[in-house]
C-alpha cells in the first residue's frame, strides 16, 4: 500500500484549519457569514458539507475514463450476432421491428429532428469477431484483447442509454443534462465538493487529456457550475519534461520571502471575501493560490515517470508508439491516486471536434485504431492497480457519451446511438466477471435494467459513501433523475 | 426582398371563423393560440409541470397534473378550467392577457370535437423560430430613459427584484477603463475622477476611453476571437494554415474599430473586399478573414471552415451540421451547405507586393481574389469530397427560410486588381531598380578608370571595357522595362489606344537589344575569366581542378557566345512580343462572395444584427443575452431578454450599424454602473434571481488574459503603446512591453502566459472561459513579468513615497491606487505596514535565507536593500490579489 496516510477524518481539520488559518481579526467574521449565509440564499438549516462521507466508502478514488466520441457498443462489450444474420436488411424486415416503437423515441429523444428514424438505413454487419474470455466468460471483441483479459475484474453495463443523439451527450455524461438545460456540476465536481482531500498539495479532481471541444460542453465537461469555481477539476499535462508551467520562481527569490508574501496575500484576500461573501471566484482563487503553491513541488514530482520501473512501464504499453501517449496518462491517473487525488478524469479521443471516435464512415479502421491506442494502457492500469492492492479502494470506470447505431452510416460506418449502449466498472466494490442489463437482439434499445447517465454518478458516489441527496444546495433544486439511483446488481 | 415570416398571426380566431359548422382545425386554428401563449413554457425547450402543449399527443399525456385535455370532453379539461380560472393567481397564461372568449371557444370546441390532431403532427415551423423572424423594437420603452434600463426594470418589477445602487466612483472607473480599453485608470485618472464632481463626468470617461486608440486593440481582440484570427502555421518555414502578413487584417480590426467603421461594412470588407474596393489595399487586407481558413493539404477542410465560421461568426447558424446530412434542427438542408461553399468556390488567396519590398515572403498583402469561376459546386453524398454529385451542379443561395434575396452581379475589375504588378508603386520600383543598376554601373567605371594607376595595361582595358558594357547592358535593361511599361500600360489600362501596336513593336526591340547586351557581358564575362585562368601559375598548372574550371569556362563561353548569336538573331525579327511584369489575374471576379455578404449585412436579415449584439453584450456584462452564442438556431431558446436583444439589434441597424453607439448606449445604463458589493445586498433578490438573470447587480467576472498581461506593464508605466505592425514572437512575451494584442498568436505557436488564462483558443472561441485552476497562481507569482514589473514600479513608487512625511503609508496608499485602483482600507494599510516591517526584516536576516532551485527569472533582478526589497514584494503581492484580475 502506498497511499498517503492522510484520513478523511484529518483532512476535515485540515479544512477546517485552512479556513482558520492565519486569518487574524477576519476569521470569525467571513466563518460565520459562510456559516449564515449558507453560500446560498441563508437557508437556516443547511451547512455544507463537512467533507465526510455520509456512510462507510467502499473507495477513496476514482479513476474515469472517458473515450470521447462515442465507442460503438456493438464492437466492444455487446455481442449482437443477429447483426451479421440480418446484414443489409432494414430493421422494419427484421423479427425485430418492433424496436423502432415510436413512443419509446417520443420518451426518451429530446430532439427536434424531424428525421430522426430515417438516420438508421441498413443494418451493418459487425466489423469485428468476439470471443468469451476469462472465468466470467463474458464475450469481448478481439479488438479489446487486454482489457477482455481482465473481465473477471470488470462489470459490464449494456443497457445504458441518454438522450442527446449529438455530441453535447458529451457534457450530458458528465452533468447527467442534456445540454439543452445548461450547465450543471459535473460529476467530479460533486464529489470534489462532497469529500475532503487526501493530499493537501495536490488537487482532488484531475483531468488528464485535452478537455472536450466546444462543440460538446467544452471545459464545462469538467468543470462545477453552480458548486462554484473552488470545485472544478484542474487539467494537467502529462509532459515529464514541463509538468508545469511558471513552477517556480527560481533562485532569484528566497522561501522565506515567498512565504511572506503568500502569507500578506492571504489576509488581503480574506478582507475582500469579507466584502464579497457571495463571491465564489474570490474563494476559489484563495484556495487555488494555496494549492499552487504546494503544487510547485508535488506536481513534478506527480509526472516524475522515470521513476517506475521498465517493467511497469512495458504494463501500460509506455515502450511502445501506439500506446505510449495513453499510456502515460494511465499510469499518470494511477500516481496520482496513489496520491490521493479523489476524481482523474482521463480523456481519450478528444480532438478538437466531435471525437476521435466517431466512426460516421471507415469505423474499422477507426476504431481498430483507437481500441489499439488504449486496449493495452488500460488493462496495464486495472492489472497495475490490482497487483499493488489499490484496485480495492479505486473505482475505475469506463465509459463514452452514447454507442454507435446498428444500422450502417454510408458504406463503413455508424451513427451516434443514444438509445442502448455499454459502459463498464471495476475495481472497489464491483463485482468482477459480471453483466448487467441488455439491449435487444440488435443492440438498438436497452431493454433490460435499463440506466440512464445518472446510474453511473450514483454508483460512483455510492462506492465514495456519498448520498447526492444530502449534497443538495439549497435553491437548486435536482429532479430524481438528477440522483439516479446506485446500480446495486454489479456491487460485490 | 425578405419576406415576412409571420405566417401565422394571419390566422388567429376571428368571429367568422367561430360561427362556421364546419369542426375546428387544429393546424390552422389551435396551434397558433397555444403557440403564441403557451409554447414558451409548455414547450419543446421549456416544459414547465412536465407539461407540453405543442402536440395533440402531448396534452393527452399531459403532466405534473395529469391530462391537460379529455378529448369529448371540455368541461374536464384541465386545459379550459386553467385559462379560464376567475382566480388571477391561477389563471393561464400566466403574463399577459388572458385568453379571448373566442380562443377559449375554439378551444373548447376543439377538444368536445375529439381534439383531433394528425398522428405524425408535424415539428413546430421553423420559419416561426423567433430568431428567424426580423426584431422589432418594442413599443413600451418610455422616452427619456436608457431603453436598456426601462425593458430590464419592467422584467426586474414583475419579479419583485430591487436592483441594486450605482458602484463606488472608483469602481465604476476601473470597470470601464478595462472594458473599454483593457487597461485599468492610471492614478492620474482615478484622481481626477473622483474629483471631478461634474454630471457628465462619467459621460467624459467613455468618450475619451471610446475615441482612445487603446480601444480599437481592446474589442480588436474580442472581434479576433469571434473572426478567428491567427497567423500562419506550419512545420518550420512551411506554411500550413492561415497567410504570412495576415497581421495586416488584424491592423485593419483595429483601425475599423478605432473609426468605427459600420459593421455591416466591415462584414462587406471582409468576405468581398477584392470586389467592393479592388484596389484598395487597406480594404483588401480585410479579406484576411477568408484568407485565415487556407489550409495546405486539403481544399475541402479550407472551405469547410470558411462555410462553416461565416455562418457562426455573423448569423449564428451551424452549417457545418449539414456537410453530411441535412441539419437536424434546423432549416439547413445537405444541399444549402454546399450552396453556401458554392460563394467560396470561385476563391483562392494570394499575396501583393506592397511599397517598398519585392519580396512578398518578407512582406506582403495576403489577400483573397476570385481564380476560378468555373469550377462547379457539387454536393458531397454523404460528405464525403470523393463522391460529389454530379448530376446537379449547385449555384449559390441562401435557405429561403431566412428571406432576403441574393444578387450576383460579376465585378469587372480595374487593371491594378487582375494585374497588380503594373500598379505604380510596382512599376515605379522596377524602374527605379533598373536606374539604380545603372548609376551603379556608373559609378564602376569611373572606379575602374580611376584604377589604372595599379593595373596596367590589358588588365585595366579590360576592366574598363567589362564596365562600359555592363552600363550599356544595365541602360538596355532600364529601355526594356520602361517600354515593356508602357506597352502594357497602353494594352490594359487604357481602352483602344491607337499607339498600342507601336508600343508593343518598341517594347519587343528594346526587350531583345536588352538580351544582346545581356548576352554580349556574359561572353566577355567568360572571357575575360578563361583569361584570368590561363595566366601561367606553377601551383595550379597540374592541378585537375584547374583543369576542370578551364573547361567549364570554355563551355559556358561556348554557351555564352551561342545565346548572344541567339539573341542577335532574335533581335532582328521585329516582333509585338515580351515579356509581362508580371502575373495576372482573371479581369472579372464573380460577386458571388460580395452578394452574400450584402444579404448579411442587411437590415432584413434576422440574425447579423442580432448576433452582433448579443456578442457585444456578452463583452460588457459577462454573460450573453443568448447563451449559445454562435447557433441561434432552433436549438437556442427564446432568450429572456428577447425584447432587450431585439430593441438593441435594431437600434444598432438605425444607427448605421455603429458599434461605438451601442458600446455608448450600453455602458452609460444604470444596469451597467450597478455595484458587485453585496455583503448586505438584498438577500430578497438573491433569493428570486441567484444566478443574476436580470441583472440587478453587476457579476464580477475575470479579466481576459491579454488584459492580464497588458494592465502588468500598463501599472508599472511600461507598456509600449506602439501601434500594428508584424506579429511579433509569442516567446518575447515575458520581456516585450507591446500589448498582447500583437503577439503570434497560432496553432502551436501561443504565449504560454495567455493561454493559461483561457486566452482564444486558435481553433475556435466564440466564447471564452472563465477558469480559475493554480496554474495561474503560478502565472502571476512566479514569471519574469510580475517579477520585473513590480520591482521596477517598486523603486519609482519608492521615489515618488520619499516625498511624503509618512513614507511607509504613502508608498502602500499610492501602490494600492496604481495597481488596485483604489485607496487601501485601514485594514488593508494595518495589514501591509506590518508586512514592509516583518519583510524587510526577514529579508535582512541573510543567514536564514534560503533560494529556490532553478534559474533565476531574467530581467530586472531584486533590490540589495531590504526595505526597498520589501516594497517589491508588495507590489508584487498586489499584482496577484484577486481584485487585480477582477472586475467588480
């Protein structure tokens, strides 16, 4: 175990001492307008959170990683053999006709295309094979080979579905919204909020990967909303040889004067919060000034990777071209929650526009690729985590914003598919070598167990101890769909 | 020319309607009353209850509530008992009128007749989507009042919302100094300000700010976000994106700014300027717009981009959706898409000389022209550029869904536009070129002769022959090109000139006796060198090299005397041909880019206006009127301050499209001045409008990255106001005093210092972000800029402290004011007397000193004395509190 010793239980007094600390003559005063005005609209008996979980956590990280895009479901984790029976016929021809049923779409689509149905044209053969793998038995495409060779740690969802046929699913993930409503807190926003940290020097909700493209909900796939500024997660870069810009000011500066410095800026800080209790920037720029200045140091270190051994490296597919960029990102996510970074948000595939895995045409090769690109770097991570005795205590999930459509898009591709797709868990608390849910006999609807986006957050903080109801702010009201409810079926 | 969209308010109820027998229809006659009161809440983008009501099927279903309607049966419906609820609390709609006795009747018959509706109703009528439909200028703004402040303060008292007081006067002088400048008061002003008790005195402020040169490069950049300006691209020397020279656009933003220029004009320079102003070279450097999307390996991502940014940057339309399929929300079908590439076909870029440089990679006008009116627009199956649709060739329209018509008309163009090498300047240069070759020919004989006291002999012969024939080569050349001039001139510039004929004889003649002089030098050339090299030398006598250099003079000799045969020989035949100045273009241009842009940039276009607006809006107060900023698109909601935008979109097209009369407009509004403070702020309004919606207080908000960086250098006194000119190195960011404006701003090529404050990413940023992660406390703690800057402000403020009887409180008080813009608190003053003391002592406790690793930041370096090291920390600490990058 190479976690940092710090408890939740410390890092709530620490909380409490950085609120306290060096605040002089101010502190009382901004503590007990934070305590009245509750941060929002002085409700009487709210306060926020205390940074404890409200009930035993199963993990103390999370590790998310997202393929941005949309990863077709039907050549990854939801073999649909019927797809190769029926190739070329429309789904109307098929046994299977009923899965077009309007009402499910009037249910469940919010779109105004009028032309939603024509979108689905021909069904399209199954570009890959599958086979069953591990004790479990659960079939995985060929494309998967590494990560099919841990599926006896993995839970398998393949009845998720959401409600954005376009790539603002993307955001919708993320805030369990579609992006018609707005922005919303993201998921790491809501634990970063809800929990206290485990390393003061570092931030607890990373994002590693360029962020999502405007399109799509850009830094707002990442970021706190109304939980406010304070909470949103801080990309970094994974480069070893410039982890992080401006990290030092070099030997023309003492310590001792720095910290005098940061010390005077502190206080000056308070007195404006004073001024603006309302003003969450103010806050967050005060806490991110006290973490940058422990991060100049335990940043680097974070992206020191030389210091793993060959071997782990070759585990994540670091020595090799295809694998070496997500590679590195793995095993940075995996250092940084040895370190005790709550949430790593890891994107694959963002790309300055739609994603790197929207397969609309050549979904073979595209898809061949990037299954290449992070197959091996992610089982490296799963089999790292294990071997280590952190993949206990570290939910790790995979996911994407919506599957690919049976039907074929052209000649060689997919559409975007909304409406039944997979998603996967492993590590703290899931139970391995399982499969919930299904979609029908051609992977269009899910209709067995069927969850929505928010199933996913609700399960995440379920295995963090946290009740997103008791995490609700005053004056922001969430619907029951916003919770989603905990998938309990893949939990040991 | 547009024609109107409001179909539908022709069929509202009317008594006629009502006595008829026949059943009610639904289309024609219920739709459009819950359209007009009900959809906005009960509707696809807001379902208020759960409720919609903008399909039969969805009433039936109903919401919260249960069924809003019971086909057969009216008096059941909880449709009829809402809007017809004597309770005014309760009663449906909401805001407004209640319903007519004649709607309810319909609707009541309606539902008793079954409340039929067809099965696949259709989607709602785009063409009914408010932002397709032309803005109007709401009738109740009372006369007297800031239009911005009576449509606000009408929304604010129907929710009970009290708006908050004016911001203290050095607030209010902060926040518009960086908004409409980028750079905060310097002391001066703020002093000045709060002393100048005069009505107007806020008034002054945003004239001077607004006739500031400063504020063309503030809103420059907002514009370079919105236009996507960047310059060029590429692996090393090799471009790949954008044009080298393109800063000359960004000049041209600025400058436009700066005058004000109309933006519907601006609109017209930048997609047509080739064709509205063919040769005037500061409108055409406006076409650096299109000129940005060039991209060197593929010709469809170029023109994808230039589709797809013209129709987000001034209509607020996503396009691109359509490159593949037709749009899915809104009226933009597969075919409209390759329509609109079809204005673009015809384009291509290419780069002028301009005064003064021949060499158009050292500088250059990028500008863009039409190359080609004959390659035909197909649409692409599928998107895919492989398989264009040959069968319908596309010519350029619009969707008709957006009104307005579109009229082609091919533009002649000038000789200096299709042939710009015969412009003066170009032509003057040439000449001139050949002149100075001449004099310098001069000049080398005269040495020569002057020479013969240490040559003798041959040798001095020959020199002085080598230059009497370089002078009569160097005369021929000046002939050729002066008649060479002049034939072109009479060919192109001039209509049937009856001397064009000999011109071009004399041009031929002169051209041909410059290439026997031409030819004639290079034989004695080579001569005079198999001379040189047959001169007896024992060294090189054996020597292969010698030998082979004898060789390859005999050679070019031979050529040599081959060409001047060739040449005299030439120059016998009398012939009308020579040789052209240079390249010329197609004479025509097709006025395809030039029709399109007049349909945007008109008065009855629905969106140009409005997207402008909204993009100005965002800029002042932080957030937009519409929050999707380029897809005002069935996707976006009727805003809230529908009315607001609309009253603005239009008082923006009466006024000439003058940006500097809306920024005027907007920022001398009360909702403007409002203050930010709210320690004790209407904890009543906090509860109604958390988020602000109706502006009842002013946002704090973030400073843009550039004004970051520029009020740094801005505070310290040292930031170079020097004005356009080439891009300069994102790498001299930390040590160059221009404004950031200026600096290479490209795909891999962006100040580091920028981009970590969410600076405009190059792809794209019609919006900015607004981050706040600890890379930026780094930023600002640790660069060479704040380091720099503050010591060097330090030590003038020391001086200027030494002054005053309390120096330690003057120092704190004035830097408070130079960098903060306001007077310290007592508080505050407390807080940092303490720390000049506590500071300067540490500082000078040296045994207990310990550095940082790592090199020391270049540039100015720290004081020796502790005191004054101390002020430097101070100011240093003021440059990153959170009211330097704030705006209250």
């Amino acid at each position: 175990m190479t976690y940092h010793s710090h408890s939740p239980t410390a890092h709530c007094s620490n909380r409490r001492a950085f609120l306290g600390a060096g605040m002089g003559f101010g502190a009382l005063a901004l503590g007990a307008m934070l305590q009245r005005d509750g941060w929002a609209n002085g409700e009487a008996n709210w306060s926020p959170p205390d940074g404890q979980p409200h009930f035993s956590p199963k993990v103390k990280n999370v590790i998310w990683l997202f393929m941005v895009g949309g990863t077709s479901h039907l050549e990854s984790f939801d073999h649909k053999p019927a797809l190769n029976r029926y190739a070329g016929m429309s789904i109307a021809e098929t046994p299977h006709h009923d899965v077009l049923n309007p009402k499910f779409l009037e249910e469940n689509v919010r779109t105004l295309a009028p032309d939603l149905r024509k979108v689905l044209a021909k069904l399209y053969p199954l570009q890959v094979g599958f086979r069953r793998r591990g004790q479990s038995g659960i079939e995985v495409s060929d494309w998967w080979p590494h990560v099919g060779g841990c599926i006896d740690d993995i839970a398998v969802v393949r009845s998720m579905w959401t409600n954005d046929i376009d790539h603002g699913a993307q955001l919708q993930f993320h805030t369990g919204r579609n992006t018609l409503d707005g922005y919303f807190p993201t998921i790491g926003s809501w634990i970063h909020y809800g929990l206290g940290s485990l390393n003061d020097d570092l931030p607890q909700f990373v994002v590693l990967g360029r962020p999502l493209a405007d399109c799509c909900g850009g830094n707002e796939g990442h970021r706190a909303s109304y939980l406010g500024p304070q909470h949103d997660g801080v990309p970094l870069t994974v480069d070893p040889k410039n982890p992080l810009p401006f990290a030092s000011p070099g030997a023309g500066v003492f310590r001792q004067e720095q910290r005098g410095e940061v010390e005077l800026l502190r206080k000056l800080n308070r007195l404006t919060a004073e001024e603006h209790p309302h003003d969450a920037a103010l806050q967050a720029r005060i806490k991110s000034y006290e973490l940058a200045f422990r991060m100049q140091t335990a940043v680097p270190e974070v992206f020191r990777l030389e210091q793993e051994t060959k071997a782990t490296e070759r585990l994540y597919g670091i020595d090799q071209s295809a694998t070496k960029s997500f590679g590195q990102m793995c095993l940075s996510a995996r250092r940084l929650a040895e370190r005790g970074v709550r949430f790593v948000q890891v994107y694959h595939g963002s790309n300055g526009g739609a994603g790197g895995w929207d397969a609309h045409s050549n979904l073979k090769s595209n898809h061949s690729k990037n299954c290449a690109a992070v197959d091996k770097p992610i089982a490296g991570l799963l089999k790292d985590l294990k071997r280590r005795g952190m993949l206990d205590e570290t939910l790790v999930v995979w996911a994407t914003e919506f599957g690919r459509s049976p039907g074929g898009e052209g000649k060689t591709g997919r559409d975007h598919h909304p409406f039944g797709f997979s998603i996967w868990m492993a590590g703290g608390g899931i139970k391995g070598g399982t499969v919930h849910g299904a979609t029908d006999e051609l992977g269009f609807l899910a209709v067995e167990d069927r969850h929505y986006v928010t199933d996913v957050h609700a399960t995440v903080l379920n295995q963090l101890g946290l009740d997103s109801r008791k995490l609700e702010v005053p004056g922001r009201k969430r619907l029951d769909i916003d919770h989603g409810k905990a998938i309990k079926e893949i939990l040991a | 020319m547009f024609r109107p969209l409001a179909v539908f308010l022709a069929v509202t109820a009317s008594a006629a309607q009502l006595s008829a027998a026949e059943p009610v229809d639904y289309v024609r006659q219920i739709k459009p009353i819950l359209r007009e009161r009900c959809y906005a809440c009960h509707g696809p983008l807001k379902t208020q209850q759960d409720l919609r009501l903008d399909t039969a099927r969805r009433m039936k279903t109903g919401g919260d509530s249960g069924p809003a309607i019971t086909p057969g049966k009216s008096a059941e419906s909880l449709l009829i008992e809402k809007v017809t609820e004597a309770d005014e609390e309760d009663r449906m709609p909401p805001e407004g009128k209640p319903l007519s006795a004649e709607q309810i009747e319909l609707l009541r018959r309606w539902i008793d007749e079954g409340a039929k509706a067809a099965v696949d109703e259709p989607a709602p009528d785009p063409r009914e989507h408010w932002a397709f439909r032309l803005p109007v200028k709401v009738a109740d703004v009372a006369t007297g009042k800031n239009p911005i402040d009576a449509l606000l303060g009408t929304e604010m008292r129907k929710r009970g919302l009290r708006p908050l007081g004016s911001a203290a006067p050095q607030v209010v002088l902060r926040r518009i100094h960086l908004d409409l400048a980028g750079l905060p008061p310097t002391r001066e002003q703020l002093r000045a300000f709060l002393k100048d008790s005069s009505d107007d005195a806020y008034r002054k402020v945003v004239d001077e700010l607004l006739a500031s040169p400063r504020h063309g490069e503030r809103w420059g950049r907002h514009w370079m976000d919105v236009w996507r300006y960047s310059d060029w691209s590429g692996y090393k020397n090799e471009i790949r994106n954008s044009q080298r020279h393109i800063w000359r656009w960004r000049d041209w933003i600025i400058e436009s700014l700066n005058e004000d220029k109309p933006y519907d004009r601006m609109i017209v320079e930048m997609l047509a300027g080739d064709e509205v102003a063919p040769t005037d070279p500061n409108v055409l450097r406006a076409t650096g717009f299109l000129g940005r999307n060039w991209y060197k390996f593929n010709r469809h991502v170029w023109l994808d981009n230039t589709v797809q940014h013209t129709a987000k940057a001034f209509l607020g339309l996503t396009f691109n959706c359509a490159r593949c399929h037709d749009h899915k929300f809104d009226p933009i079908s597969q075919k409209d898409y390759y329509r609109l590439r079809a204005f673009f076909e015809p384009h291509t870029t290419r780069t002028d000389r301009v005064p003064g440089q021949s060499d158009i990679n050292k500088d250059g006008l990028p500008r863009v022209y039409d190359s080609d009116a004959k390659t035909a627009t197909y649409l692409f199956i599928r998107g895919n550029d492989k398989k264009p649709d040959k069968e319908h060739p596309l010519s350029p329209a619009m969707p008709a869904v957006f009104g307005g018509k579109i009229d082609v008309q091919p533009v002649e163009l000038p000789v200096e536009a299709f042939y710009p090498d015969l412009r003066k300047f170009v032509v003057d240069e040439m000449i001139g070129k050949a002149r100075e070759n001449l004099r310098k020919a001069d000049v080398a004989l005269a040495a020569a002769k002057k020479n013969d006291a240490k040559l003798g002999g041959k040798k001095l012969m020959r020199a002085v022959a080598l230059a009497e024939q370089k002078i009569k080569s160097a005369g021929a050349a000046l002939a050729s090109i002066k008649a060479r001039v002049a034939a072109e001139w009479a060919k192109y510039a001039e209509k049937e000139n009856p001397q064009a004929k000999g011109l071009a004889l004399a041009a031929g003649e002169a051209e041909r006796q410059a290439a026997v002089e031409i030819a004639t030098l290079a034989v004695l050339q080579s001569e005079h060198k198999l001379t040189d090299l047959n001169v007896p030398s024992k060294a090189k006598k054996d020597d292969k090299k010698h030998k082979a250099a004898v060789d390859k003079t005999k050679k070019a000799l031979a050529a040599a005397r081959k060409k001047l045969e060739a040449a005299q020989s030439a120059a016998k035949q009398p012939s009308e041909k020579y040789t052209a100045l240079g390249k010329q273009y197609p004479r025509t241009s097709t006025g395809r880019r030039l029709a399109l842009a007049r349909w945007i940039a008109n008065k009855e276009n629905p969106l140009t206006a409005r997207v402008a607006v909204n993009h100005i809006w965002m800029r002042h107060f932080g957030r937009p009127l519409v929050d999707s900023v380029f897809d005002f698109g069935t996707r976006a909601g009727e805003p809230r301050h529908r009315a607001l935008l609309d009253w603005l979109a239009v008082e923006f097209m009466e006024n000439n499209w003058s940006m500097k009369h809306l920024h005027r407009l907007i920022v001398t509004s009360a909702a403007y001045r409002r203050a930010s403070a709210d320690r004790d702020a209407a904890a009543a309004n906090r509860k109604i409008d958390p988020d602000n919606h109706f502006l009842w207080r002013t946002s704090s908000r973030r400073l843009e990255a550039e004004a970051i960086r520029d009020s740094i250098l801005h505070v310290a006194g040292r930031l170079d106001l020097a004005m356009g000119g080439p891009e300069i190195d994102q790498k001299l960011g930390q040590s160059s005093r221009r404004r950031s404006v200026y600096f290479r701003h490209a795909y891999e090529k962006q100040m580091k210092f920028l981009e970590l404050f969410d600076g405009a990413s190059v792809n794209e940023c019609y919006r900015r972000s607004e981050s706040i992660v600890p890379q930026q406390a780094l930023a600002l703690a640790n660069s060479r800029l704040s380091f720099e800057q503050s010591r060097l402000l330090a030590r003038k403020l020391a001086r200027e402290a030494a002054k005053e009887k309390n120096e330690s409180d003057a120092f704190i008080t004035i830097a408070f004011e130079q960098v903060l813009s306001r007077s310290p608190s007592s508080q505050e003053l407390q807080l940092c007397r303490e720390f000049l003391t506590d500071q300067a002592a540490r500082l000078a406790d040296k045994k207990n000193l310990t550095t940082f690793s790592g090199k020391a930041t270049a540039g100015t370096k720290p004081s020796a004395d502790p005191k004054l090291r101390a002020k430097e920390n101070l100011i240093h600490v003021l440059l990153n509190h959170n009211d330097f990058v704030t705006v209250r």
